[in-house]
C-alpha cells in the first residue's frame, strides 16, 4: 500500500520545542506527531460510536417507556459510593 503525508504543519517555535522536549529515546519528532494523530482518531472514533450507542439507548428507551429517574440514578451512584467508602 502506498503512503500518503500529511500538509506541512507550521507552530510556533516554544511548541515545537516543547514536544522535542518530551521525546523518548529513540523517538522522533515525525513518529511522535504520527502517534498523535493516530491517539486522535481513534479518541474521536470511540467518542462517535459512544454517541451512537446513547443515542440508540435513547430512541430505545423513547419507545419502550423504559425511563430510570435521574433522581434514581444518583441516589443508586450515592448508595454504591457509601458502600465502597465503607469496604463493602
């Protein structure tokens, strides 16, 4: 498979500096950025299909009349945190 580039990307120079900073052994600058964008992509793919799930969850919910309170919700969050505090 062929590879592509991404355009030529310009940043203040305290910027570039501060990510050559945080290089690991080994690590370039090109790699560093590749890893970046790739954590990026896969944080907004995984924030897209979370959406589609609550979304779905919802139009479920809509037609089934299956509600829980929010008031529910909290107090049952409220009950499993004083547990946990508790050692339980």
């Amino acid at each position: 498979m062929k590879t592509a580039s991404f355009p030529s990307l310009r940043v203040d120079p305290e910027l570039r500096q501060a990510a050559e900073q945080v290089l690991e052994e080994g690590e370039s600058l090109s790699s560093f950025v590749e890893q970046s964008i790739r954590g990026n992509v896969e944080r907004r793919q995984f924030q897209r299909e979370f959406i589609a799930r609550g979304l779905l969850a919802r139009d479920n919910a809509s037609q089934n009349g299956a509600y829980v309170s929010s008031e529910a919700v909290v107090a049952r969050l409220e009950t499993m945190l004083a547990e946990s505090k508790a050692g339980k």
